[in-house]
C-alpha cells in the first residue's frame, strides 16, 4: 500500500514537471516578441503628393488625418499603435485602402490616382539591405 503511494507521487512529480516546462515554453513564446517589439518613438510617417511633402507626423501618437486633393479628392490616414493604415479614399481603384498597415523604417503606402505617397521615417536602421533593379 506504501509502495503504491509512492508511486503515485513519482507519477504526479513527473506531470507536474512536464506541465510546468509547457506553460514556460508558452510564456517565453508569448513574452519574446513584446521584448523584442520595435520601438516607435522617433518615427515619422512622411506624407507627400506629387513629391512634394505636405505632412509630417510622430508615429507613436495616434491620429487621424484626412488630405484633401485640389480636386476634391479625399484619403483618410490612420495612425494608430505605432501603425499606418489609409483606411478610406475616394479613388476607383481602391489599392491604397487594401495595402496593408505599415510601421517599419522605409515602408510606404502609395495611392497613385491621387499622387499620394506615405512613408515611415525612422532613425533606426532598416531591415531592407538592398534593393536591386
């Protein structure tokens, strides 16, 4: 009867073990990419038309801006999380609103019907090493 107690304590050691390893396994999965984050401040999203630059915003504040064109034409740009997004234009295409956000040194959201370009500006170094033709 002893005998068998004790095996049982060996089994339950042993799981408890096996599920403590897992649950640390997941929490350095979880906790690695938070650690490992970029870091925002000192970017700038750079907005241009017509290769001119018309604005310049921090991309560690939230905001909205919408930029209007002479002719009456319309993008609204959402800056959020240290993200870029144009979630809305009045374009025919609507290529600019689909790309996805971006965040990252060098990165750039283009709307070509309105001659809308936006960038991400950044201090750091970019993971881009070269780009070739």
């Amino acid at each position: 009867m002893i005998t068998e107690g004790k095996e049982f304590l060996k089994k339950i050691k042993g799981d408890v073990l096996i599920l403590g390893i897992i649950l640390a396994l997941a929490f350095l999965t979880w906790l690695i990419p938070h650690i490992t984050e970029d870091d925002t401040s000192g970017s700038e999203v750079v907005v241009l038309r017509d290769g001119n630059e018309i604005g310049c915003y921090s991309l560690s504040a939230d905001n909205i801006i919408t930029f209007q064109g002479t002719d009456g034409s319309y993008n609204l740009i959402l800056i959020s999380g240290g993200t870029v997004k144009v979630t809305d234009a009045d374009c025919p295409d609507q290529l600019c609103v689909r790309q996805r956000s971006i965040s990252k040194n060098g990165e750039s959201i283009i709307c070509l019907p309105h001659k809308l370009v936006i960038t991400i500006d950044s201090p750091e170094e970019s993971d881009i090493d070269a780009v070739t033709n």
